[in-house]
C-alpha cells in the first residue's frame, strides 16, 4: 500500500501537470505566435471573397471565424488552417445569383450535412482518386474566372456575371477608367509581387496584410473618392438564419452536390499537400472531413460563406511554426474580436484593394509548374480543355468535362498496343513487334499488320504485353498456325510478364512483376523434365535478350572476377553480385574449400587459368547460411564416401572456431547459429589460405589484385562482408558490389 512518501514530488497528479505544462509551453511558443500571422494574412483574403462572391461582406468574416473555431477543435489535419476559399468564389457567385443570399445559406449548410456523410461512410480517400491535373485546371479556371472579375472592380466598375461578358466588355471599362480605385488596385497588386525581394525582416509581416493596409492609407490620404467597403452593423447584426427554398428542388440538389464536393476536394487535396511541410502527425481524412462539414453547417446557420481548407493559410501555419490545431483555433478567436471590435477599420478599405488582392491570388492559381508538369505526363490538353470549360461554362460542368476526357485519355493509353511487322535488313527475316495490352481491340492493327509478312519467311515474333486477352491470342496462335502451313516459320520471344500460355487457362490478368521474377529465377512449371521444359522457356523468354551480349563474348571471355562459392543449389552468384554472361570465372565445390598443398588439382588449374591467363582483378569466397558440409563437421549429418575426406579441409576452420575466432564471435553476437558461424569462419579461413597460395602471391608481386569473402544468408537474402576478423553487411547502392580487401 503506498503512502504519500512513496508518490512523486507533486503528488500522484505530477504527470498531468507536467503534460499540461508542456501543452503550454508549445501553445506560448509556437502556436500563439503562428495564429496571429496566419489571422494577419486570413483577414483581408476573407474580406476579398466575400467581396468577390457578391455574398455581404460580414459572411467572410463569420465563415473565417468558424473556420477557424471549429474545424480547429474538430478537425483531423494537425495544421491544416480552414475559412472562406477562392476555390469556391464562382460557384458561391452562381448560387447567390441563381437563388438569392438567404437560399445560399441553406445550401452551404445543406452540403456541410452531406460532407459528414461522407465522412461517416469513410470515403474521404475516394476524393483524393481525381486526376491531379483536373484539380490543377480547375483551381487555374477559378484563378483566371476571379482575375477577369475582379479587373472590373479595379478599373471603377462591378464585374458581370460570366467571364465571356467580362472579356468582351473590357474596352469599355478601360473607356470609363476610375482613376483613383484604379491607383489604389496597382499599388497593391505591385506591392504584392514584390513583396518576395523586400528585406528579411520586413518579410516578417504577410504580404497581404501590407498590400492592403498601404493602399487603404493612401485612399486616406490622397485626393479622390474611393469606393469602400460598407458594413451594416456589427458581425453579430449579420448573423441570420437561411431561408428554406421554395421550390427548384433539382437546382437545390445540385448546388448542394456541387458545394459539398469541390469543398471535400479542396480541403482533402490542401490536407494532403500541408502533411509534405511538416514531419508531425498525419491527417485522419475522415475526421477532417466531418469537421469541415460541422463548419459548413454552422457557417450556413449563421450566415457566412462556405468553408474549406485553404492551402494558403495552412502553408503560413506551417511556416509560422505552428505545432497543433490551438493555432487555427486563436486564428479564428482573432478574427472574431477584431471584428466586432473594429469594424470601423473594416470600413475604411477601398474595393479596389481587395481587387487588387484577389486579381493575384487569382494569377497566383496558374502555377507554370502545373503546366510544365501536364505537358512532360502528356495531359496538356486536359488541362487547356478542363481551364477553358471552368471559365467560359461553370465550375461543375468544366471539372466533369475534364473527368470525362482524362478517363478516356486512360482508357486509350490502357487499350493501346503498338504493333509493327518490319523486314530485318539483309535477310529474309521480319520482325513483329507486339508491345502494350494486347485485347480485341488491338485486332485490325494486329492482322493488318501480321499481312505484311510473306509467305515463306522465318518470323520472329517479339512479345512485350503485360495483357493478352483469348481473342487476341487466338490471332497471333492462328496466323502463326497459317504462316507455318505454308512453309514459314515462326520463332517467339516473350518479353512482357503475360504469357501466351495463360491465354488458356483462365480469364485473361494483367500480368505481374512477380510473374516475370519468376521467370527469370525458374521459368518451368510444367510437369515432365524441368532442363528440357526450362529450355524451351529460355528460348521463348530471353535467348533473345541476351544474344546480342553473347555475340560479343563468342570470342572468348574476361571475367573480373574469380568466384569460389559452395555447390549448393541455392547460391546463384551472378543473381546475388548482380552481374551476368562474362563477369564471374566461377568454381564450386561442397563447402567452398580450398585445399593446401595443391591437393586439388582442380582448385590449382582454376586459380591459375583465372589469374594468368584471363587476369580477373579479385577473388570471391562466398560461403552462405544453412551449409550442409558446415553440419556435417558439426555432426549434424552423416559423411558420405568421399565426403569425409574432402572436409578434412575444413579442419582449420573447425579448429578456428572452436577456439573463438573473431568472425564467429561476431556472428554469434549477431544471432546467427552455430553451423552458420562456422560457414562465416570457414570462409575467413579459406581467405587465409587463399593469400598464402603461391598462385595468388606470385600475381600480387606482379599487379594488384583484391582477395575477399562474402556471406550470403538465404533467408533474408543477404549478403555479407566477411574479412580475417570481422563481418559487415554491403547495403550501400553506391558501392562496389564486392567490397574487396586488398593485400
């Protein structure tokens, strides 16, 4: 039973009183300070969007604020910073223009309760499957959609309602130019492209805030009549319940739709992009879905704009370094309190500073990344076609007719098969080439192109399809059936990872890396003689591959390397050094031994052809785990005839280990059993005999050459570093394959 001397100083509460003191320290340190940059930069962009969606001033400033309240108390993204978005502007505009303000509410409340189903039935990734380059267009589609709007509202005038009116009417508004809003809009505009080449310290302050403040001080200051920004009361006077729609319920269905689902996006997509600035928790998307919900209901009860993650806020909390949601939540606490408390401030900005903020917001929304990236993937054109339907149709219709030309661009580069029938020159041969996904499809190319061949003629049929369905399998099976009828012949070479042979026997699979790797490891699987049926699958598979290489080694051979491993079944050295045809001189015998004395004359005539004549530049002992010849000198198997002799070579290394070498101790520290510390021993020991041969010291007198072990552990396909006292394991990419020791 423990007493009060027996709990720590502080009592049994010390804990939670010094997790709370760290809360507060992090929430002084960090997140206070991020919330008032973030509510510096939130505040004239909340402003602007409300001033760009035609919606009252005051219902950005309530959506900022619940924004900011309650996806900060709510949400799943730790830094994600929420509020009124340019994303949303055009589509706000339509429906504030379609169903009156008061509607809108409703609607924006109405799509908050469709986003927390969404995020109770745990879609929220679902969203994230949207072609990249669609979000990307439509975000440049809005960008350019607020430019064109809002270059009205810079030059005196008010925008139009769709962008073909807000183009063609321009030149008259360049006509009637309002000379005063119009300096006010550059200054700003000015102030907010150069803001990055503004000393450090002054980069402390955001941009916007700046822009703006200096334009509304000079709309003070200098002669002239600016149109501002009128408030009718305090927040708390905006604040109204929405109006039920009369009617028009298939509208009102899908303005909700349209609402709900470009807010899920754009808060999903800007949660996805503030989780690559920072290494702290990672963002629960259903959570952070239902939150946005819970705010978009709240703000539409309330009277304000629908809210969303903003990437432009959420990147400034980042920046600010801002470590959990406390800061978003002030963000919001902020705005609410210098609404109430200055709306007098408020007042006293011109339209055409806001105008000015927006028209680069707006540019800043066509990133020249984006379309350098559509046009190296090949999906320029989406993103031309996605932009010009945003602007010149309406938000939703644009995005679907980018969804719609992005499935089907898939869809062809998915069906798509390159096929080509070609005569190799000097010869009576032709090549075909089949290459893609080879379906019903592909059969008019595919015939068009087998009749090429003439009759007679020695075909070569190269296969590189990772899809092959009956029906073309059964053109190519038949066409080859014909052309060998009449005294042709037909050779394939199967490249791609679907075999024709599966063509048969089941429904037609997108073939699989793994398919292929075991291709390469072990092509046979039918039954009868595995050499014979492993033959015919390297002729059909890879003889092709690899006959120019060996072409060029018909001549003769120059290793680099003389590799010494056990002739285990196992071990496949060129797999485990990742060379091929011509690298390794190899020898293999039972438990990788190399006998003193030249009492292998086998042993001799290979160190001596490998170093005299080829000249290789290294030596290899590669022993491996699990070595039946290691449990035999251990007694774990019986010594067959012959056996036992042959392992009398191995006695050193028995001995060796016996007696603690090195390489066993560190093998044993690193879990390794005993028959496995002996075959590390053992090989260390062999690299001893190695550099006392007088094969191996004649040739280090006259060139350099490197002499070193590897250990390969097969159940983790490993390989180690074995050197006299030591092992270690060769991970670095970069490096040598064999990371030699030189004598």
């Amino acid at each position: 039973m423990s007493t009060d001397t027996d709990s720590p100083p502080g009592g049994n509460d010390a804990p939670l009183r010094s997790g709370a003191d760290r809360w507060s320290a992090t929430l002084l340190r960090h997140d206070l300070p991020a919330s008032v940059v973030v509510f510096l930069v939130a505040l004239p962009l909340s402003l602007g969007i409300a001033v760009a969606s035609g919606a009252p001033i005051a219902a950005g400033l309530i959506a900022a604020v619940v924004g900011g309240v309650v996806v900060g108390l709510l949400g799943g993204s730790p830094l994600q910073v929420s509020g009124p978005a340019a994303g949303l502007t055009v589509v706000v505009a339509e429906t504030i223009n379609q169903f009156g303000w008061r509607t809108a509410c409703f609607i924006t409340a109405a799509a908050g309760l469709l986003q927390i189903l969404f995020g109770l039935s745990r879609i929220a990734r679902a969203a994230l499957a949207i072609a990249p380059v669609v979000v990307h267009a439509m975000l440049a589609g809005i960008g350019i959609t607020i430019a064109l709007q809002q270059l009205h509202v810079l030059l005196g005038g008010s925008s139009r309602s769709s962008a073909w009116e807000n183009l063609t009417e321009m030149p008259a508004e360049l006509l009637s130019l309002h000379g005063d809003d119009f300096f006010i809009g550059a200054v700003v505009i000015a102030i907010m492209l150069s803001w990055k080449y503004a000393p450090g310290r002054l980069r402390v302050l955001p941009g916007p805030l700046v822009a703006v403040a200096i334009g509304t001080g000079l709309s003070l200051i200098l002669p002239g009549n600016v149109e501002r920004i009128v408030l009718s009361g305090s927040l708390f006077d905006a604040i109204g319940l929405p109006e039920i729609p009369s009617g028009g319920w298939g509208a009102v269905a899908l303005a909700v739709l349209t609402i709900a689902l470009i807010a899920s996006v754009e808060s999903l997509l800007s949660a996805v992009a503030v989780d690559k600035m920072h290494t702290g928790p990672r963002t629960n998307f259903d959570r952070e879905l239902m939150a946005q919900g819970a705010a978009n209901v709240t703000s539409g009860l309330l009277g304000g704009l629908p809210v969303t993650g903003v990437i432009v806020r959420s990147a400034t909390n980042v920046q600010a370094g801002a470590r959990t949601r406390a800061s978003a939540f002030l963000h919001g606490i902020w705005i609410l309190v210098f609404s109430v408390a200055l709306v007098s401030v408020v007042q006293q900005i011109p339209k055409s500073a806001l105008a000015g903020l927006l028209i680069v917001v707006g540019i800043q929304l066509v990133k020249l990344a984006h379309i350098r990236l559509a046009h190296r993937t090949g999906d320029l054109m989406i993103y031309l076609v996605t932009v010009v339907a945003v602007v010149f149709l309406n938000l939703l219709e644009g995005v679907l007719i980018g969804l719609l030309l992005a499935f089907a661009l898939l869809l062809w580069r998915v069906v798509r098969v390159s096929v080509s029938a070609t005569p190799v020159t000097g010869t009576d041969r032709w090549l075909i080439s089949i290459d893609g996904t080879c379906t019903f499809l592909a059969l008019p190319k595919l015939s068009a192109e087998l009749a090429k061949v003439p009759e007679g003629a020695h075909a070569l049929v190269e296969l590189s399809v990772d899809f092959l369905d009956h029906a073309a399998y059964e053109a190519i099976h038949d066409w080859a059936a014909q052309h060998e009828s009449h005294g042709g012949r037909v050779e394939f070479v199967e490249l791609g990872s679907a075999p024709m042979a599966d063509a048969l026997t089941g429904p037609p699979v997108r073939g699989q890396a793994r398919g292929l790797l075991d291709g390469v490891l072990r092509p046979w699987r039918a039954d009868g003689n595995p050499i014979t049926t492993g033959v015919a699958a390297y002729h059909r598979r890879n003889a092709h591959v690899v006959r120019p290489h060996m072409d060029q080694l018909r001549d003769g051979q120059n290793p680099h390397s003389l590799f010494m491993t056990c002739a285990d079944s196992r071990i496949v050295p060129n797999l485990i050094t990742n060379t091929g045809p011509g690298d390794l001189f190899t020898v293999r015998n039972v438990g990788n031994l190399i006998p003193k004395d030249g009492r292998d004359n086998s042993i001799e005539a290979a160190l001596s052809f490998a170093l005299e004549e080829l000249r290789v530049d290294q030596v290899v002992v590669c022993g491996h785990s699990g070595c039946g010849a290691m449990k035999a000198l251990l007694g774990g198997v019986p010594a067959g005839p012959g056996l036992g002799d042959w392992l009398a070579n191995a006695d050193a290394g028995v001995d060796r280990w016996h007696r603690g070498h090195p390489v066993g101790t560190a093998a044993a520290a690193a879990g390794f059993d005993p028959a496995d510390q002996l075959a590390m021993v053992n090989v260390a020991v062999q690299l001893e005999t190695l550099r006392a041969h007088p094969v191996i010291r004649r040739t280090m007198r006259q060139r350099e050459i490197a002499v070193s072990g590897l250990f390969f552990d097969i159940g983790t396909a490993r390989v180690l570093q074995i050197t006299a006292d030591d092992l270690s394991e060769i991970s670095d990419p970069d490096l040598a394959v064999l990371a030699a020791v030189t004598h």
